[in-house]
C-alpha cells in the first residue's frame, strides 16, 4: 500500500540529500543498500526488516562510519 508513496517521494528524498551533502553535511543514500539481494528482508508490508535486514544496514551503516571516522 505504499509502493506509490515511496515510487514519489525517494526521488525527492535522494535530491534534498545531494543537496546536503553540497553544503558539507554528511550524508549517505542508503537507499540501495539492499538492491543485489534477492531474498525478502522485510517482515511486513511497510518498512520494518528481519534480522538478516537489520544486520545488512548495520554493516553498511558501521563501514560508513569507518569509511568517514578513520577506521
């Protein structure tokens, strides 16, 4: 029930983000964190993952923060 919503309002979403990042905020789209994997990650019909899910973002989440923090 919300394909639609999300289809309008990442776009939106990933502009206002560039334009973070142009003026020095860090940013990171994470939007397609998830794009190579075809197994379902999500436990509903909205927006909440499995523990497999949870654990992909926090991998990519904890190699951002070495990435940007020096690890």
């Amino acid at each position: 029930p919300y394909k639609e919503w999300v289809e309008r309002g990442y776009p939106i979403l990933r502009q206002r983000g560039e334009s973070l990042r142009s003026i020095g905020v860090r940013f990171h789209d994470l939007t397609m964190t998830f794009a190579d994997i075809e197994d379902p990650l999500y436990v509903d019909d909205c927006c909440h993952l499995s523990q497999r899910g949870y654990s992909l973002l926090g991998q990519t989440i904890g190699r951002i923060i070495g990435e940007e923090f020096g690890n």
